[in-house]
C-alpha cells in the first residue's frame, strides 16, 4: 500500500523573490492579486520584490505562506475532489495548518486566506508588546535539551524531530541560550520570525482568531487531517476550528506529526511551496519516505510523478 502525505511549511521558510517563477503560471497572478484586495496586503510585492526584513513581519509573512502553498497545491490539485484521489495524509506546520485545512475541504482557499490574515495581525500585534523571538536548537538529547530549557525559561515551541527543537521566549533568554547551549547541541540558529509564536506570549492574539473563526461553517476533513497540537487526526470540521485557534499559544508537536505518518504506512512525502524545511526534518525522521519539495515550478513534474507512484489509487 502506498500512502502519501501533503504538507505546508511555517513561518520562516520564506526567501526574498520566492513566488517570482510561480506568477508565470496561468491565472497565478490573478489568484493572488484578488486575495491581495481582499486581504489588503500587496501578496504580489512581498512574494517577488520585497526584501528578507519586509517579509520577515508576522503580518505579511503568514499570509503569504499560505497563499504560496495554495498557489502550488492547485497546480497538481486543482479541487478538493483531486486531494482526496491521491493524498492519504495532509498536515501543516504551524501556520501550515491553514492551507492544509483547505486543501483537507474544511474551509475554501478564500475563507483560509481570510483567516490567515487575521491570525497574521493578532500575533504581530502580540509579538510587539514584547521583545521576543524564536531559536532552532540543532542536535543534543530532548530530554537534555528541555530540562535546559526550563531553567532558562524558554519554551518548547516547536519540536520537530529528527534532533531538532525550536525555542522560544524573550531575547534575553534567547541570548542567554546561545552562550550556553545545552549539551549535546551543535547550533543554535536565530529564526526569520518576528516573536515568540507557540507559546503565553501569544495569548492575546488567541481571542481574535476565535471570534474570526466563530462565523464560519467548517466541513469535515475529506483527507485525514493531522494537527500540530498532537499528531492525531482530526475528525470534524469544528474540531479541527478548535485546534487552530489554540495553536498559536501552545507548542507545536510535529514530531508526533511524523510518528503519525509513519503509523499509517506513508510512503512519500509532498512539501508544497517554499518546500524544504520539512522535508529535511523527514529525510532524518522518516528513513526510506521518498521526500520532494516544492520550490519552483520547475519541480512539479517530478512532483506529478511522485504523486502517480504514491497516491492511494496507484497500482
């Protein structure tokens, strides 16, 4: 049985010039000029003019992440219907989830981008009532990674798998983490994000996300649904409402995302766009999943490919 897995990418994966290539598909540029009116946030500027510092800010960051997941999801799956073919698993990492949550048929793109957008200003708006950041800690022993953690006062933020743990907290106590990493960790890598996401330091932002997605009608995940928040699946569309909401004030779990994976017998593994970051977390967590990322548009007849060999409706 063959098993594939759809993921999107989170905040930081972003590079200057990124959706450049992808604007010269046809009805791109289109897509995302209406979702830059609707959004009021020029996607087209930040996705292919703008520099590292520009789209480094939370609130163009996430929805262009997003917008840039879609965007090359609909290239290989232009409807839900196509989705449910030939993908077994979907999941996001962080703000990931809101383009997985589309392309699982829970929300339509727009209401996705909608959504992006507010969950976007609330937590740059969190993130500015302190000075807080995030740090990727390479290599060590968890359980020795998080008890240093704790006695420095950082969060857990990301854990990722595959030797890699994301904290997060103020500046202070990520400087203070640099001079004195924890045994075992080879780097420490200061993060393009502008705040301590996943962690109380979000907790102002959760409250605008909620009465955001209070209004809308969420269908039930077509395409087992794997939530950051403990790599299970998700059954019911509120539920999956739910978990994004509170999300962005807990940590994200994506190494139990991957043991998940593995549990139903995946077999290859799709990044969408700007791929990378996770698929290099699974060619270490998950030996022998067939990996490929989506960077440019150059990638995707591999990508149909890959597609062919592992959708559930293979020979």
């Amino acid at each position: 049985m063959r098993v594939l897995v759809l993921v999107a990418p989170g905040q930081g994966a972003q590079t200057p010039g990124f959706l450049t290539p992808w604007l010269d598909l046809p009805g791109a540029e289109a897509r995302l000029r209406a979702w830059s009116a609707a959004l009021d946030v020029d996607l087209v500027h930040y996705g292919t003019k703008a520099d590292a510092d520009e789209i480094r800010d939370t609130s163009v960051a996430q929805p262009l992440l997003v917008a840039a997941a879609l965007l090359s999801a609909r290239q290989l799956f232009p409807a839900t219907e196509d989705v449910v073919r030939d993908v077994g698993v979907t999941a996001g990492h962080s703000v990931g989830e809101l383009a997985a949550t589309a392309l699982a048929g829970v929300l339509d793109d727009d209401a996705a981008m909608r959504l992006v957008r507010v969950r976007a200003l609330a937590m740059a708006e969190a993130a500015a009532a302190a000075q807080t950041g995030m740090s990727a800690l390479l290599g060590g022993a968890p359980d020795t990674t998080l008890a240093h953690l704790d006695r420095l006062g950082l969060t857990p933020a990301n854990v990722n798998g595959a030797g890699q743990i994301v904290a997060a907290g103020t500046l202070e106590q990520l400087a203070a983490l640099a001079e004195d990493k924890p045994e075992g960790v080879r780097r420490v890598v200061a993060l393009k994000v502008a705040g301590a996401f996943h962690t109380s330091h979000m907790a102002p932002a959760v409250a605008a996300l909620e009465a955001a997605a209070a209004p809308l009608t969420p269908a039930d995940p077509l395409v087992p649904y794997v939530s950051n928040s403990d790599g299970r699946a998700v059954a019911t569309g509120p539920e999956v409402l739910n978990r994004l909401v509170g999300q962005i004030a807990n940590p994200v779990r994506w190494d139990l995302c991957m043991e998940t994976f593995q549990a139903r017998g995946v077999t290859a593994l799709l990044e969408l766009c700007p791929g990378g970051t996770l698929t290099g977390i699974a060619k270490r967590a998950l030996p022998g999943v067939k990996t490929l990322a989506l960077k440019t548009p150059d990638d995707l007849d591999a990508a149909r490919a890959l597609i062919a060999e592992h959708s559930s409706t293979a020979e």
